[in-house]
C-alpha cells in the first residue's frame, strides 16, 4: 500500500493537537453523568496512559509498524484503572469518548482541506485498528485483575472455613471433656452420699432428700451437656 506523502505532515499537527485531544476528553468525561470515578482525581492521573496512547497513534501515521501493535500503554491504563478503583463499564466508556475525541479531531482537520483525502483515510483506518485494539487490551488486563482479586478472595473464604472448621472441633472436643469430668465427679458425690445414708444418724437424715434432689438436678444438668457435646461433634442426641 502506497503511503500518502502528507501522511507524516499529518501525524505532526496531530501531535500538535494532542493537548487539545486531551482537553476536549476530559471535558467529555465531567460531561458523562456515567463516569464519576475518576472526577476526583489529579488531571496526570485522569490522563494516565491516554498521552502515551496518543503518541503510538502518530507514530504508526509515521510508519512505525511496532507502534501499530504496542499494547504497553494500553495495559498498564486497565492496571491503573482498576487501582484507581474504576468498573468495567467505566474502563470501556472512557476508552469509547477518547475514540469520539480523535475521530471527530479528524473530521474537524477534513473541513479545511490541508490534508489530501487519502492521508486522511489512513489516518481513520490506522486510529480504529488502534482504537479497538487499546480497548481490548485495557479490559482484558481489568478482567485478569478481577478474576485474581476474586481467586484471592476465595482462597481466604476457604481459609475461613477451615479455621471455622477447627475451632467448631476443638469446642465439641472441650464439651465432651467436660461432660467426662461431670460424670466422673457425680460418681464421687454419689458414693459419699451413699455411704453418708448408711451411716448417718437418725437426726442427718432430714438433709438426705436434699442432697438426692441436688443430685438428681446434677444429674440432668451432666445430660445436657453431653446431649451438647455430642450436638457439637455432629453425632445425633
């Protein structure tokens, strides 16, 4: 394909009109009720990448063909942007208003006739390829970033559980050891209190039906801690 000859003429009053580019985007931007994540921030970082973008733009005008296919720029504009604490929805709307900025930069250049029509349909067909291209490559590296912050998330729910888990065990462990040492501790008081029934004198015996109702109270009290304890280690009562 034969290159028109103020194709590079071109590429250079476009670098000329590149702060103009920028301004006229980011006043696109405070425009889109859609896009409020970055109204706050600093214009360097509200431009970010975008310069950069820009530039590989009239360098392919230039006949650079590795800036055709630079995606470095592109890239790192979805690591900031997902940083900076964008959606997704936003990351492709902002990418969309650049591409409305260039091109109507483009038509705007078309009506003072400076430029030779084939120039200028080499400058539409190359900004598209790179357009659609810095698009993709800006929510690709968003998703990846999406879909490792989710892994990591699910890696600490499980994690979670697993804690959870253990910490149900060792509770149904520490109730049975209690329920354990009840029973052993009722058999104690039981024997003493038999061998207190069979020795005592005609005037202790009035305390006898209060020791067995305290042991019977003891009793059921040790049942329901192993009805708990067995409830906790996911045994049926």
């Amino acid at each position: 394909m034969t290159v028109p000859p103020d194709l590079e003429a071109l590429a250079h009053h476009l670098d000329g009109r590149r702060e103009l580019i920028l301004m006229a985007w980011r006043s696109e931007l405070r425009r889109d009720p859609e896009l409020t994540t970055g109204t706050s921030l600093p214009r360097t970082q509200l431009d970010d990448h975008v310069p950069g973008i820009l530039k590989s733009y009239t360098d392919n005008l230039r006949g650079d063909e590795k800036a055709s296919a630079k995606t470095d720029d592109a890239t790192a504009h979805g690591l900031h942007r997902w940083q900076q604490g964008y959606d997704l929805r936003e990351v492709t709307r902002e990418l969309g208003r650049l591409n409305g900025c260039v091109v109507l930069e483009l038509e705007t250049i078309a009506r003072t006739n400076e430029f030779s029509s084939d120039a200028l349909a080499a400058a539409r067909i190359a900004w598209a390829k790179l357009s659609s291209l810095n698009i993709t490559e800006s929510t690709a590296q968003y998703y990846r970033l999406q879909q490792i912050e989710a892994s990591s998330h699910v890696r600490d729910l499980e994690h979670a559980l697993d804690e959870l888990r253990d910490l149900d065990k060792r509770r149904a462990e520490l109730w049975r050891e209690a329920a354990h040492d009840l029973r052993g501790n009722l058999g104690v008081v039981v024997t003493a209190a038999s061998g207190i029934a069979a020795e005592a004198a005609q005037e202790q015996t009035a305390f006898l039906p209060l020791l067995e109702r305290n042991l019977a109270s003891l009793r059921h009290l040790i049942d329901d801690v192993t009805g708990l304890a067995r409830l906790q280690a996911g045994k049926e009562v």
